[in-house]
C-alpha cells in the first residue's frame, strides 16, 4: 500500500511538470480595439483604445502597425489587476490619438501581441476622412512666430495661399504655464508641432532632457488648426506635468521632432488637387527634417522655514484627509483595518504616510498604499490611500486620536494643518483561551498554571585530577627565565583581545561596517536557495533590504517603517540623492505587494529581476554613503 501511494504521488508530481507549459500556453489573452468615431474629417482627432486582458504572467505592450494614413501619438495607459480565487487577472487599456493626413478611406491594420507562444490580434478598423468643412481659418487661433526657432526648412514649396517667406514649413515650440513655481509644485510643460505641408510617415518624437524634476505626462489636450504669421499650419500638442525636486535655476532641454516632408508640385496643401496629387502618385521625393525647440528655464522657489510644521513631509498642493476603521467593535487582538485618504491637487505619487499619533494601546503595523489619479484640465489631482493594521492590546473604549497631515498650499504661500476626525473603538476582553488581552493579565494567567514539579538538585562536584597542561605550567615555574615565554604569548593574545575589544566599544560604527556585506550575502543566497518560491525569497530580500538600512541607521529592524526611514535619513543629513530615495520607495513598494500577492503570481524571472534591483539599490546607497 505504501508503494502504491508513492507511485501515485510521483505520477502526480510529473503530471504537473509536463502540464505547466500548456498552462502558460492556455493562459486566457484577449485583445480588442475600437475608436470613438468611425467619420471624422480632416482637422479632427481620432481616440483609438485597445484593451488587453489576461491571466498569468506579464503581458507585452501590443504592437501598433504602421499607420500611414494618420499620424499617432500615444496617449498614456492604465491598468488594474483583480485576484479571484487566487488566480490573478491584468487589464489594460492603451489610448492612442490617430490625426488623419489624407481625404479619404484609411485602415487600421489589425494590432497585434505575442505571448505564450501564440499571436491574438484584432479586427481591421476602416476610417472614413471627409475634407475639412470650415476652411483652415474657420475656428483657428492666430499666434505670433517663435523667436528663435531652430528649424532646417525644405525648399522647392510654391503656395498660393497664405504663403509668408518669413514661415517655416514645419517647427516645434514648447511653452510652460508658469516659469516660477515652489519646490514640489506643478508646472505644466506644452509641446507644439507645427506643419503646413504633407508629411511623409508619422513624426518621431523625442521628449526633452529632464533635470531635477519628475515628470507625469498627459494627454494631448488638442489637435487643430491656426495661422502663423499669416501662414495655416496644423498643430500636435503633448503635455507634461512637472514638479522641481530642488531649488534653484532648472533647465527644461530641447524638444526633438524627426520627420520626412513630402515635395510635390507648387499647389495648395488645403486644395483638393493637393488630394488627388497624393492619391495618383505624384508625391515626389522625400526630405529629412530634425526639428529642436528652444530650451527653457525655470525658477523653483525653495520652501520657507517660517511655520513649516515638525511633521511637514515635503507634500505641496491643496489636500484634504478622512480616515476611517471597516469596524468599531472588537476583542482584544483583533485585528481592525484603519484606511485613511489624502485627496486633493499635488504630486500625489510623491505624499508620505500621514503620521499616526502614539496610541499604546495599540500594536501598529506598517502602512500599505495605493493611488487613484485623475488629469482632468491638466491638473494632476485624485487621492492617494494608506492602509495599516490597528491590533488593541486592552479592553474598553478606546479612541483613534486625530490624524494630522501637513502640506504648503503654493495658494496661500503658507503651510497648512488638517485632521482627521477621531475614532471611537469599543473593545471587548476577547473569549478564553484565546490571544486576547494585554501583556500583564498573560503574564498573571501564566504564572498561575506554574506549578512545582520538584525541588532543584544540587550536584556533587566530582574530584578531578590534575591536568597535563596544568603540570607543564607548575614545572615552568620554577624554570626560571623560561618563564618569560609563556608570559610573551599570554601578551600576545592579551593584545589581540584588546584590540577586537576596541572595536566593539562600538557596536553602531560595527553594524555600519559590516551592513553591506551582510545585506549582500542574504540576497545571493535567497537568489540560489528560493528563487522558485516567491514568498520565501520576498521575506528574505525584505530582510536583506530593511536590515541594511537598520544597521546605517543603527535602528532596530521590526521598527522600521518607510515613513519613518525618511524621517530619519533627513535628521542624520545622509547624502542619499533624490533618485536614489525614489528607487527605494518603489523597490520598497514592490516588496510590499509581493507580500500579499497570491502564491505563484511572481515568475522566477521576476524574482530574479526584484534581487537584482535590491543589489543595486544597497549598492548605490553604498557609494552615495562613502
């Protein structure tokens, strides 16, 4: 019977093995695509959408064909994940804006991802593209020419209409609404693409050079007509939400455009032989153009000392808190799930954890986060969760103080604090037997079940005999000046213990010392021991991580909370930069989520992918530190 289970159980175990590709293979991937309008005419944009829905592993970026009836500009995507069952789901929704360039049917090929071994596609999408029904001016904006402008124009172009020497035939500018703001406040950054003749292909586009600011971008905002010194142009915008990390002079670098302008015959590009020239043929050669707009400054204020709050973290913008307990009555050591949401306008990605008064009367745990954003008119605003665990420690009515949360309103130009409302826990002593109850009740109950067994037994120390290193010494005494050897060698190791003693005078300067390399072992062994157990890794890469910085710290590693890092790494005046900060809170981020993923949603390349990215982080801190 024993040899029966055995067999069945190893035929189990290499079924499994043999099935696990065909369960990646059959994983469910579905891809659809669909526009907002099907008829559109030629100074209007199309909204294409594709959605991409799975379970399993990751899933790749579909693959949009060449569009050569329409210019696209991608417009950013979202995504949520669901778990069901423990089996997780990813849908994804990428937005595209298609600008039509000819009057006309046009196709969207069919859009196309790879995965699993199989290609899922979607449907064609014909549109159909009427010309323009209120001629170029009609609705236009008429702006002045950028001074400056850093354009190579095509030549060998003779319009008839609208034609000034003195305008480009192509030209980016880029714009920001404000050129003075505060550390940590929006400014929105606006790139133009200005052209007045036929594109050959879509334009490739090259966002400037950031320094010293994160960047968030959104959506085209419009796609239209307007006139330039006296010359119609169509115009492409893409817009980008920043925020200076630092104070001081920050340059915005140039915007780059690469494209190929088509020459044709002298004729009107809004005419309608234009059209039939391009659709019989005649388009004639193609020229190159690298297009560059101007680079800007900007002025990032520093914010004031005077009334900043000894809890401020750094959060700039107008925000509002709540906070709330999914219930008010429990037992002792139950545990009770605290949300509390920061909403408002500001860099949302950026606020710490608002800072939990002390409670004593409760076990607080580390705060998880999530974030819901919102561009709507440019602005980035929306609220951003926190969520941490409240475990009473005694029973009766105890009370959630007020949670404070502090920020400079740029509004105002003055630092605010705002509370949330207190919240009242009822909590009862819990039934017997269970872990309810505060430390000092446990430790009573427990001393009443010790009972004595027996008294204690004293031992005889039994005769020894002298030992045979013990009677070499007693003849050396009486050797005479041999005697000084034994000394020489009792003050040599004398010496040595001494030393390591001197080292361990300080244990902090002992931790700070020996942390990287710690930290560093622990990673390559999670890497070759639990690389195919994704939770087992995660607790040891978490271990790596938190006790590394514990040991820079000299803090104790159960106590340390990514909130209370930063606080930290501020007071000690670490020369940590801003991106490294940046890459540990998203490194710190990953591991939390990992922590409540369901089993076998990591793949072991994504294990491998997190401990590397840990091994980098404590490295880079490791150099910024030295």
């Amino acid at each position: 019977m024993k040899e029966n289970k055995s067999g069945r159980f190893l035929f189990a175990f290499l079924g499994c093995f043999l099935l696990m590709p065909c369960l990646q293979a059959n994983a469910q991937v579905a891809i659809h695509a669909d526009v907002n309008k099907a008829i559109v005419s030629l100074n209007e944009q199309i909204t294409l959408t594709v959605s991409v829905t799975g379970s399993g592993g990751s899933i790749p970026d579909p693959q949009i064909p060449l569009l050569s009836n329409f210019s696209v500009y991608s417009s950013g995507k979202s995504q949520s994940i669901s778990i069901i069952n423990g089996q997780m789901e990813t849908d994804t929704e990428y937005t595209y804006v298609l600008v039509p360039r000819f009057v006309g049917k046009g196709t969207i090929p069919p859009i196309s991802i790879s995965y699993g071994g199989r290609r899922y596609e979607t449907h064609p999408i014909v549109i159909e593209v009427s010309p323009h029904g209120g001629g170029p001016s009609g609705g236009g904006v008429s702006v002045q020419a950028p001074p400056g402008v850093s354009v190579q124009s095509a030549s060998g172009y003779n319009y008839a209409r609208n034609r000034a020497p003195a305008s480009p035939d192509v030209f980016v500018k880029a714009a920001v609404n404000r050129k003075k703001v505060y550390v940590n406040e929006q400014t929105t950054l606006s790139v133009r693409f200005f052209t007045a003749v036929s594109l050959a292909g879509s334009p490739q586009y090259t966002p400037p050079k950031l320094s010293g600011f994160i960047s968030e971008d959104l959506p085209p905002q419009r796609n239209g007509r307007t006139t330039v010194n006296g010359r119609d142009y169509y115009y492409s915008e893409i817009k980008l939400a920043l925020f200076p990390v630092q104070a001081g002079k920050l340059q915005i670098g140039p915007a780059t455009v690469n494209c190929r302008i088509e020459k044709s015959l002298a004729v009107d590009p809004f005419s309608q032989s234009f059209i039939n020239n391009i659709f019989s043929g005649q388009l004639g050669m193609e020229q190159p153009e690298t297009l560059h707009s101007e680079p800007l400054i900007l002025t990032a204020l520093p914010l004031p000392e005077k009334g900043k709050p000894s809890n401020f973290s750094g959060a700039v913008g107008d925000f509002s808190i709540s906070a709330s307990v999914d219930r008010t009555r429990v037992n002792v050591g139950d545990a009770v799930n605290l949300t509390m949401v920061v909403s408002g306008q500001g860099n949302l990605k950026s606020l710490d954890s608002p800072t939990i008064p002390s409670m004593p009367d409760f076990h607080v745990y580390d705060t998880v986060n999530s974030i819901n954003l919102d561009k709507k008119n440019d602005i980035l605003q929306g609220s951003k969760i926190f969520k941490t665990v409240l475990v009473p420690r005694i029973s009766g009515t105890l009370t959630i103080p007020k949670i404070p949360f502090s920020f400079f309103n740029p509004k105002t130009r003055s630092y605010q604090t705002i509370y949330s409302p207190s919240i009242t826990l009822h909590v009862e002593k819990g039934a017997p037997g269970s872990n309810a109850g505060n430390v000092s009740n446990f430790a009573a109950s427990a001393a009443q079940d010790v009972s004595t067994i027996s008294e204690d037994i004293r031992y005889l120390k039994p005769y020894q005999k002298v030992s045979l290193p013990e009677r070499f010494l007693g003849a050396l005494s009486s050797a005479g000046i041999v005697n000084l050897f034994p000394f020489a060698f009792f003050a040599f190791f004398f010496g040595i213990d001494q030393y390591e003693e001197m080292k361990a005078r300080n244990p902090l300067e002992v931790r700070k010392r020996q942390a990287f390399k710690k930290a560093l072992q622990i990673v390559e062994k999670a890497r070759k021991e639990h690389l195919a157990d994704p939770k087992e890794m995660t607790e040891q890469l978490s271990e790596a991580l938190i006790g590394y910085l514990a040991d820079k710290l000299g803090k104790s590693p159960s106590a340390l909370t990514l909130k209370g890092l930063s606080q930290e790494v501020q007071k000690a005046n670490l020369p940590i930069s801003v991106n490294t900060l940046e890459n540990l809170k998203r490194v710190w981020d990953e591991i939390d989520s990992r922590r409540f993923a369901p089993a076998g949603a990591a793949s072991m390349n994504a294990n491998s992918e997190i401990a590397e990215d840990i091994s980098a982080l404590i490295e880079s801190i490791e150099r910024e530190l030295k």
